[in-house]
C-alpha cells in the first residue's frame, strides 16, 4: 500500500478495521475532507452539520463514513471518544479491502 493511508492511524481488529477520526460538528456541510496530523498521529477529518448532542454528531458520523465508502450504516460505530473530538470508529468487515478502500477513497480527494 502506499500513499496517505501508511500516514493514517488504522487498526486492524478481527471484525475489520479501526480509523481515528477528527469530527468538526455543527459545520456547513457532511463532509470527508482528507487526513490531518493531531498529536503525533493522522487522522481522518470529517465534518458534520449535526449538533454535538445526544450523540447526533456520532450518529451523522457514523452516517456519513458508510456513504463514504459505500457500506451500510450498520457496519460502522463510534466505539471510542464519543464526546472527544477525536473518536475511534469501527468499520466492519474485511480489514485488507476496507484499507485499500480507504486509500483509494483518500487518492480522490
């Protein structure tokens, strides 16, 4: 692999895989817009119009990173940082296709 995913903070669990995310919510627009270091990593920054309450932020998130790599929205969950700015999210499935997935999705940004 090569390019900006060696860059990006990206585990791999037995169910798939686990992505940093830096989430700005209350923003114009849903969007992905690439990688950005933060305290010596890199992660994914994304932003969401939704409001950081009552988890809405988490959930348009969770919404937006399955419409962004074309899975469906229950494959993929805030599983750490649910108040931070900074949140580990779970995507499921095959850890090695949903990181080439990613890179590529990274490439067409």
């Amino acid at each position: 692999m090569d390019g900006p995913l060696l860059k990006l903070n990206l585990r791999q669990t037995p169910t798939g895989l686990i992505v940093a995310v830096r989430l700005t919510p209350k923003a114009a627009r849903d969007a992905i817009e690439g990688l950005e270091a933060f305290d010596g990593d890199t992660v994914l920054k994304a932003r969401v119009r939704a409001l950081p309450e009552a988890g809405r932020a988490n959930a348009a998130l969770e919404k937006l990173i399955a419409k962004w790599l074309g899975l469906p929205q229950s494959a993929v969950s805030v599983v750490q940082g649910g108040k931070s700015r900074i949140k580990q999210v779970a995507v499921e499935g095959n850890g090695v296709a949903l990181s080439a997935l990613i890179c590529s999705k990274l490439a067409e940004l």
